[in-house]
C-alpha cells in the first residue's frame, strides 16, 4: 500500500514537470522549416548605389532611422545598379535560414578628474541576435537574403520571434510556414 502511494506521488510530480512545447512563432531560436516562403506585398524601389532596403515597424526606412534595439529587417540584392531599379513584389523561396548571434563588449565611460580625463567603467554585454533567410525568385534572382535582427542585453533579452518579425514586416511582407495560406 505504501509503495502504490509513493508511485502515484512521482507519478503526478513527473506529469506536473512536463512543459507545453513552444511554438515555432515564438521561438527566438527556431530557424525556419523547407517550404517556408517571403511574400512581399507590393513593388519596392531599390535606390542606386545601394545593395539593400530596411524596414522596421511596416515601413521602409533609411539605415539611419532604424532602431537597432527593436526587429528591424534587410532585403539584399547581390550587386549594386548604377540606377533605380524595382524590386516587384512576389513571392520568394526560403532556400535556407539560420540564426546566429553576434556579441560585444561595449565599455562605459565615466569621468573622473580633469587631468585623467575618462576612466573604463564595467562593460555593458550585449548580443545581436539574427535570423537570415537565403531567397530565391525568378521574378527578382538579383533578390539573395533577408535578414532580421534586433539588439539585446544578452542574457535577458532573446526576444526575435517568428511572431515579432511577422508584426515588423506586416503589411510590407509576410512570411508563410508550409501549410499555411
């Protein structure tokens, strides 16, 4: 009788151990499944000289009006034009996505006294946290990456989901997992 009552005690103290499994769209570490597709909404003008187009918040924006400590994103082309071109919308192949995560060191500075001038502080850890898809698309083959980041406070703050990058690129683009319309 008393062994039946320890079984059923580790019993329910193993079943209440058990988590509910994360969705991929709220994973900050999952990469995205074969079939995944980038489906930009609406045609985009690629300015000359440059390589890329970034975006944050459904808008397009100059790189210097991106926040880097939110999702923003980066569509790539292989090659600069000497002129304008458009980017037509359409849908793109995620041939292959892989997350990483780029650290720094990045010191603080704090005054001391006038001859010393500046003293190091402790340093301030953070961690780019990124997810890069590979493209694909007849319509625009000169299209090759899009990648989305977001800088964090690397211990606390790992915070690039599937959900997150969805909502910073909406109406812009949407990204659609196999078996979703």
């Amino acid at each position: 009788m008393k062994y039946s009552g320890l079984l059923l005690l580790m019993a329910s103290l193993l079943s209440a151990c058990q988590n509910n499994p994360i969705k991929l769209e709220d994973s900050a570490y999952a990469t995205l499944p074969a079939g995944s597709t980038l489906v930009q909404q609406q045609d985009l003008t690629l300015p000359s000289n440059t390589f890329s187009l970034q975006f944050q918040n459904g808008e397009q924006l100059s790189s210097k009006d991106i926040d880097q400590y939110y999702a923003n994103c980066e569509l790539e082309s292989r090659d600069r034009a000497s002129t304008a071109r458009t980017i037509k919308a359409g849908v793109y192949k995620i041939t292959r996505s892989t997350r990483y995560e780029e650290s720094t060191s990045l010191p603080v500075r704090v005054a001391s006294n006038a001859s010393a001038g500046f003293m190091l502080a402790n340093a301030s850890y953070m961690t780019k946290f990124l997810l890069s898809m590979d493209l694909q698309s007849e319509l625009n083959p000169n299209i090759m990456r899009f990648t989305c980041s977001a800088w964090g406070e690397q211990i606390t703050e790992d915070y690039l989901t599937l959900k997150v990058i969805r909502q910073t690129l909406n109406p812009l683009f949407s990204i659609k997992l196999p078996g979703e319309q």
